[in-house]
C-alpha cells in the first residue's frame, strides 16, 4: 500500500489538474513560449512582460509557475533572474515549435476545458452533452462542428497536432508498402495522408470526410501535393471510394459498436481480396486499468459521442464481425495500429 506521503502527493496532483493545464495554455495564449524561441536567448520576467503587454507581477508568477511545471527554465546572472524555453517548450509548446500542440491545446482550453463542466450529466444520463449545447439539430458532434467554418478549421487544425508527433511511428507501426491506392475515411485534413504518403511514396490518398468539412479543409492543404485527393461524403450512405487500404483514425472512437460494424462491414465488401482496413486509436489495456491517455480520450468520447476507447480483443472482434480475417494489432506511444485484411 502507498504511504500516505504518496498518497496525498497523488492527491494534491489531481485536484489540481485542472490548473497545471490552464497554466501551460496561459503560457501558450500570452506568446510566452513564442518569445522564447523566437528571441533565441534568455530573458528577464520584466522584458518579458514588456514585450507581451502584461503586468511585472503576473508575468513573474506566471513564468515561475512555468519552471516548477518544467516548461521553463530558470537561471541565476548578477543576481537577476532569466528565463528560457526547456527543450519540450522549444519542441511543442511555441506556434513554430517543429512539433508544435498549441491549436490542440487551444482548443483543449477553449472546447474541453469549459464543456467538462457536462461531465457529471454526461455519467448520470450515459450519453453525449455537447450536440444541445451547439444548438443543432444534428445529432453527432462531427456535423455539430462542422456547423461555423472559423470553429471546423481550430478543430482540424487541433486534430493535425497529433500527426507530428506521432505520425511516423503509426505509419511504420506494419509494412504496408503493399497498399498502394488509399482513402482515408474521416481524415478531416491532408496530415495524416502526407505522413502516409511521404513513408509510401508510391502510394495515392484520398481524403473522405463529410462535404462540409472538405469544403474547408480542401483549401488548407498543400496544392502541390498531386498525390493526396478530398472527395466529400457520408462513410455510412454514400459510396466509398475504391482503395486498398481504409484508414480509420480516431473514426471508431466516435461510434458506438453497431454504428463500427456497419462502417467497416461496408468497407470489406468494397475492399478486394488482400485489401485491408487500418483502424488508429488509443487503445485500452486488455484488463482496462490503463492507459491513462485511452481513459481520458474514453471521457471525452462520452462527452461529446456514442463512442469510446476499446481494447485490442474489442477491435478483433469488430473486425471479425464485419468479415475481416487477418488481424494484426501494434502499439505506440499514444495510439494503437490494428490492421484488418480480407
Ligand atoms: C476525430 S476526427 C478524426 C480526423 C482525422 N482522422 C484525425 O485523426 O486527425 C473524425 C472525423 O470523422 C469525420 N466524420 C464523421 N462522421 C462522418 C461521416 N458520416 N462520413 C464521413 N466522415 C465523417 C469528421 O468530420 C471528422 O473529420
């Protein structure tokens, strides 16, 4: 058993949570890490403060906050105290880090953050709360989104935040070299098709997402790129494109398990024989004590669908059921890779 000293440290963590995040995306809306990395040098708390337009006495708190969270590191000189970006800062956490989060936690802080407060009736009633507060008629949250242009493109900019960090350990999770023509069914922008396309060079991908969302999305992507296509439409009423490989990233997540096993029913008949359906998610353990991130992501699904996280054998199974054979399953650092072949 834990002694109490662990105990309450655990405790003491949780309850406060809610503010360590709300302090790393104060950091991030104020520009903080953005001066950091643009400034190439360290700086004291009143330059900073200067520079971005706040109080002295806030900005200090704020950065001091930011060294003990380890965003920020602290330096003594002459007595006078500078700031500088940790390495995660430089990586992640400025606008032009090379593996920049910030549209995904702004829109952590802008969407998740406020909506949490619906958790409670979301576990007393078992179902989604976020349509009503939309204000549409539509029933699931991806049409509800998809409802103001400005709200569809902070959410897929959010969702492309992910693809840098992880995209090349999910596309070389399997070989599949072997799948040449691709649609990536609910890939909402090109990030996840340009990781596919740029481990696979021969390969071609065709986005399908909802009309409204490649309607925005289409025009944010690279025009260059001859090899990625958006074609708008329903995965559950409309025709699929043709394809060797179906990618399903963070899609399955969203659907309860009949609403699964329609959509990927109807990808193995249009998949020919060989032909397989690649499903990205963060994935449970088989005894569901973890990962803590599948559990979060399990939340937010309960919040805001009729889906959630699963584990690997849940997968198996709903694959099996839409005709799938070959099961293969891999794991990575945040999301799980389960390939299906007819
Ligand atoms: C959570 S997002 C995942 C986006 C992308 N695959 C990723 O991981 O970055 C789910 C996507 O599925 C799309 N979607 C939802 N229902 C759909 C439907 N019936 N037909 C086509 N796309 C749909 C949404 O518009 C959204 O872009």
């Amino acid at each position: 058993m834990d002694s109490e000293e662990e105990m309450l440290k655990i405790l003491f963590k949780q309850e406060h949570g809610f503010l360590i995040s709300k302090i790393m995306f104060t950091a991030c809306e104020l520009g903080v890490f953005d001066l950091f990395l643009e400034s190439e040098d360290t700086l004291t708390s009143a330059a900073i403060a200067e520079r971005l337009g706040t109080s002295n006495v806030g900005m200090e708190r704020l950065l001091e906050a930011c060294v003990g969270l380890k965003l920020l590191r602290l330096e003594k000189k002459d007595n006078e105290g500078l700031y500088g970006n940790t390495d995660l800062a430089n990586l992640c956490l400025a606008k032009s880090s090379p593996k920049s989060q910030y549209q995904y936690m702004k829109f952590c802080s802008e969407h998740f953050y406020p909506n949490l407060e619906y958790l409670a009736q979301a576990v007393r009633e078992g179902k989604e709360q976020i349509q009503s507060i939309c204000g549409t008629s539509e029933k699931d949250f991806y049409k509800a989104t998809s409802s103001s242009k400005e709200e569809l493109q902070r959410f897929s900019s959010a969702l492309e935040d992910a693809w840098s960090l992880y995209g090349e350990e999910v596309m070389s999770a399997m070989d599949l070299s072997c799948f040449h023509i691709v649609c990536d069914l609910g890939g909402c922008s090109d990030a996840f098709a340009k990781k596919y396309i740029s481990l696979y060079p021969n390969s071609t991908v065709t986005i399908f997402d909802l009309p409204e969302v490649v309607e925005t999305t289409k025009h944010l992507a690279s025009s260059e790129e001859q090899r990625i296509t958006f074609q708008g439409g329903d995965f559950f009423n409309d025709q699929v494109p043709e394809a060797d490989l179906y990618t399903l990233a963070r899609v399955l997540h969203g659907w309860d398990d009949e609403k699964c096993v329609t959509l990927l029913t109807k990808l193995n008949k249009a998949c020919k024989p060989g032909g397989g359906v690649l499903i990205v998610d963060t994935i449970l353990n088989e005894d569901r004590n973890g990962p803590l991130e599948a559990h979060i992501y399990s939340i937010l699904m309960l919040l805001y669908t009729k889906g959630k996280a699963r584990t690997s054998s849940e997968y198996n199974a709903l694959l099996g059921a839409a005709g799938f054979k070959v099961i293969q399953f891999k794991k990575g650092r945040l999301f799980g890779v389960v390939l299906g072949r007819k």
